[in-house]
C-alpha cells in the first residue's frame, strides 16, 4: 500500500509544563526584542554624554592638568585654579 504522508504515530502530546514553557518562550520574545532595542539606545544616549565638555573648569585648564606628569604638582596647580576662579 502506497504511503500517503499520513504518520502512523500519534501525536505528541505535551504535559502542562511543557506547554506552560513553550507559551512563555513565545509570549516572551517580543520583550526580549523590545529589551535589546532599549538597551541599544541606551548605549547610544550615554556614549554620546560622556563625549560633553567637562562642566567645572574650562578646556585648557583640563588640559593643562591632564599633562601634568607628576599628581602633586596637579594638585598644586588644581588648588591654584579653585583659589584664582573663587577671588
């Protein structure tokens, strides 16, 4: 007799845990998309609020300090700094 694609098994037939696990992975996949958009974004938002100008000093002061080789004398001129802006 010639095969008509009809199985002679009988369907699976999943437990309750099994069908609450499968429901919850398809129910689940839509957030998950939704997390990863809103984490990208965030990643985006922040990269470009670290690359604002420092606030408290001006740029060449921040630079001068940033090539100071030695952290005492950077301390030194940074105090010189606060005590010249607060005259």
């Amino acid at each position: 007799m010639p095969s008509l694609g009809i199985s002679a098994r009988a369907p699976r037939v999943l437990t309750d845990a099994q069908f609450r696990y499968r429901m919850r992975a398809v129910a689940e996949a839509p957030v998950k998309r939704v997390e990863f958009r809103l984490m990208a974004a965030t990643l985006v938002l922040s990269s470009a609020a670290v690359a604002q100008k420092p606030p408290l000093l001006p740029e060449k002061d921040v630079a001068a300090l940033a090539n100071e080789l030695s952290g005492e004398t950077a301390k030194r001129n940074l105090e010189g700094i606060a005590r010249a802006k607060g005259k």
